[in-house]
C-alpha cells in the first residue's frame, strides 16, 4: 500500500554533486558510526542555499559530519546528539588540529603513547554486569590495565588515542566489528579463539599503532581543506525532548533516527563503557531514543497520508512504535523550527510496516505545510550506493518479527520559512 503527497521531487546523486575525493575522506572516516551523513550532502546544502554568515543546527548529530563540513565552509555551527560519542569524536579532531601533532613526527608521538600506555601503574574495569560475555578472562584483564593509563593521560591529544582505542578494543571483542550493532558472532568467537593462540598483547598494540597513524593521517588530510576557526557547539548526551531553550540559528541540516529499529545508543554501548559511563546512564539514554521512549508528547500530526496509515497497520506494536517516532519527532522539529530563521533541511528515508511503505519526507512536509510557517521549495531523491546499516541480509524488525525490506533511498527535505 502506497500513500503519495503531490510534491515537487528531484533525482539526485548526492555524491556526484559536489568534488570531493571520497565520502570516507579525512576525518569523515575517521570513525564507523551507524547511518552517518555523508559530506556531500552538507556540502551541496551550504552551497546552494546558505552563506557563510548563516549559522547551522544538527540536532540528531550523530557522528558530526554537519559540524567538520561547516567548519571548512566557514559557518558557525551546533551539533548536539544523544549519544555522548559525539563530543569524543569532535574533540578528537579539533584538539589535535590545535595541538603540534600534524606539524612533528607522529611516529615519535605515537611511540611514546605506547610505553605510557604498557607501563601498568592500575586497572580500571567499566562498570558493566555484562563485560565478561564480551571479552575472555586474559583479554579483559589485560584491557583494564590499558584503559588504566589511557585514563590518566594529561595530553591534548587525550581523545584521538581514547577514539583509536576503542576501535582497537573493539577487534578484541566478541562482538563483530564489521556490524554496526553490538552483536556477538560466531566469526569474532573465532577469531579471538586464534589470536589467544598467538602473540596477541604485542598484536594489540601493533594494531594500535597503526590506528594511531590512520588517524592522524586522516586528521591531516582534513587539515588541508583548510578549516576554519568559527564559533561552534558541540553537546553529547542531549535529551531533546527535555531541552527547553535551542540554539538561534539560520538553518536546521540534520538526519533524524530512522524509524526502523536501529539502537543507536547500543551500537556504541562497547566504547560508551570503557570511556567510564556507568551502566544505569547508558540505560538511561537507551530508553531516552525515539522511537523507544515511553513518554511522548501528546501532539496532532497535521497529515492525512500519516493517518491514513496509520489505519492500515494491524500490528499493535508496530503501531506504537509508527506513533512514538512520529509524535516525538515532529514536536521536536516543530520546537526546534521556532529557532529558525531560514531553511530546514531533512534528511531521512523511507521505512515500512508489513507491506506498507512509510513515506517519512512526505508526512514532514505536508505537516509542516499545513502548520502554515513554511514554504516547500523541493525534496530531493537519492538512491543509497553504500550504508553497512541496511546490507544486512534477512535484517528482522523486532517489533513483528518479519523481514524488513531494506532502504533504497534517502530523501533531503528543503523547507523555508514565509
């Protein structure tokens, strides 16, 4: 069953829009974050609709890609997400843009991060009931006594080694690091299996050192598209729907959570953990996602496509959760909006109920057009070349307990304000 909204769309490539070496190009590869906008996007944004005295808010910033691309553009920017690895990440780049890294040898730097990091003085152990299901005995211990030192390091540096780190804990897991979810798989049980077999602590630090090296490199290659010093926010661990007051800004450039179940806050539980979080805040935030959260605000979505839906679903959870994101996301985007003095720009794709297509852009659009604020100038339509998220063969929705079909577009909303 397919509802559709008469609306101005346009067939894009985002990718082949705008010259730019590779969506995985310095610091936009830097780390594998579920769903992540890709620059292009933001690119093509802030240069056919915005100037550089325009300021932009991303909401739902994930990763930030809207931040590191609106620092090259020259745009002041806020970024704020849910998840707290947002600020991990951001600083990770900017600090060591600021610190000497790029400019000396960062082997030298690197060679002496690792005699910091095996000098054992301690150990610290997240505050996790479940950590032994993910790491053996030996490589847990082992671990506790890094992340020890890791902890105490007093460099400006500090979070680009925590981020590369992680990604280096990570491949020590039993989780499969080629999947964005945590999810423990019979391939990463054998892999451990080999590698308790082997040297493996001068492993674990061999591939730390090569991480430390990708890293910086990618860092450098962002240098040279010459970022600029503007005026910036970067907040993590941000409940939108508790937020009373949003940043003044000229225009929204974000990708809301999709509505099929993705657990953003469980696809980094791992790293969340050895950071230092404790174990009720990360389950705090857990329940704090759309479309998870049990409180809702209690609004009426101004769209008939939406409700006539909604009346086709006859699967009571599914049902719930189609009602949680879509009460929960258009309060906040209406909230936000007030903030707005120019465009919002959406970025979001489609999902399904059973056979029931779930056309997201449109039921925002004819919402926000019925509120009577703005004005619809055009959605674009992009057909997804690469997003590990949506790969997944037999991919099953919780809620139904059915396959869902995957994802092959993605659409950018333009919405400016009469």
């Amino acid at each position: 069953m397919v509802f559709t909204l008469h609306i101005k769309k346009e067939q894009i490539s985002f990718r082949n829009s705008y010259s730019f070496p590779s969506t995985t190009y310095g610091v936009f590869g830097l780390y594998s974050y579920p769903a992540k906008f890709i620059p292009q996007v933001v690119f093509y944004i802030l240069e056919q609709f915005l100037s550089k005295e325009d300021k932009v808010f991303d909401p739902f910033a994930g990763f930030g890609t809207v931040g590191f691309v609106s620092r090259v553009k020259g745009n002041d920017y806020f970024v704020w997400d849910l998840n707290p690895m947002l600020e991990l990440i951001h600083n990770a780049v900017l600090n060591a843009l600021e610190s000497k890294i790029l400019k000396r040898d960062y082997k030298t730097f690197i060679a002496k991060i690792l005699r910091e990091l095996k000098n054992f003085k301690g150990e610290f152990f997240p505050n996790w009931s479940n950590i032994d299901y993910w790491f053996p005995q030996e490589i847990k211990d082992f671990l506790a006594k890094v992340w020890f030192n890791a902890h105490r390091l007093e460099i400006k540096e500090k979070e680009l080694v925590l981020l590369s780190l992680l990604k280096v804990t990570r491949f020590f897991s039993y989780s499969d690091e080629k999947i964005h979810k945590l999810y423990k798989s019979k391939k990463a049980k054998r892999k451990i299996e080999q590698l308790l077999k082997s040297d493996w602590k001068n492993l674990f630090f061999s591939k730390l050192s090569q991480e430390l090296e990708n890293d910086i490199i990618k860092i450098f290659e962002y240098s040279k598209l010459k970022p600029n010093k503007v005026y910036y926010e970067a907040k993590g661990g941000i409940d939108l729907l508790k937020v009373k007051s949003f940043p003044l800004a000229d225009a929204i450039i974000t990708s809301p959570p999709y509505l099929q179940a993705q657990e953003y806050i469980r696809s980094t539980k791992l790293e969340l953990f050895w950071l230092g979080y404790s174990e009720n805040f990360i389950r705090h935030l857990s329940s704090r996602e759309i479309p998870y959260r049990k409180e809702v605000p209690d609004i009426s979505i101004q769209s008939d496509i939406y409700e006539k839906i909604l009346n086709k679903i006859d699967h009571s959870k599914v049902l719930k959760t189609t009602e949680r994101y879509f009460k929960s996301l258009i309060f906040l985007l209406e909230n936000i909006s007030k903030n707005i003095e120019k465009y919002l720009f959406i970025f979001v794709g489609h999902s399904y109920a059973g056979d029931i297509r779930i056309p997201i852009d449109e039921i925002i659009v004819e919402h926000f057009l019925n509120k009577g604020n703005w004005k619809h100038i055009v959605t674009y339509e992009d057909t997804i070349k690469a997003r590990k998220m949506f790969n997944t063969k037999n991919l099953i929705n919780p809620a139904t307990g059915k396959v869902n079909k995957r994802m092959e577009k993605e659409y950018l909303i333009v919405l400016r304000r009469i």
